[in-house]
C-alpha cells in the first residue's frame, strides 16, 4: 500500500535505510530540529523504528543519552513498497 509522505519523512526513510542515524544528523537529514515527533509520525503510520539510548559526553564532559535510530528489517520491507 502507497503512503503519502511528506519530503522530510521521505529524507529521513532514504537515510536510515543506509543505517542507524544519530537523532542529532535526522534533524540535518529532514531539515528540522524535532527529529523525533518526525519518527513518531512514522511509527502512527505502522513503522517501529527502535530507538536505542547511547552514552555520549556533551561539550563541558557531562554524560548523556541520545537516540540512535534504526529501521528493523520489517520496517524495511514496508518502506520499499512505500517508496516504489
């Protein structure tokens, strides 16, 4: 079944089919700065799309814990029928 997506939907599904992206580089992909309402957008039209919180050390060394997207091999096999 066609989805109708919006082009920063588009960018984004393009770019995690290359693999897991950084929640930081999906808002540079789509081209705003709320990468994940725009995965979540995706995941109300059926797609999982797990988030996985990686350590990383913000500029003054402090931890945190931003997303790392990736799309599951199911959600792979939508998209192309998506995309087609």
């Amino acid at each position: 079944m066609k989805k109708s997506l919006n082009p920063r939907q588009t960018r984004v599904l393009n770019a995690l089919e290359n693999g897991p992206k950084m929640r930081e580089m999906l808002d540079v992909i789509a081209g705003c700065s709320n990468s994940p309402e725009l995965i979540s957008s995706l995941r109300r039209l059926g797609l999982e799309i797990p988030c996985e919180r990686v350590e990383r050390f913000d500029r003054d060394g402090n931890a945190c814990y931003p997303g790392l997207y990736r799309l599951t091999p199911e959600d792979k096999a939508i998209i192309r029928g998506w995309l087609k």
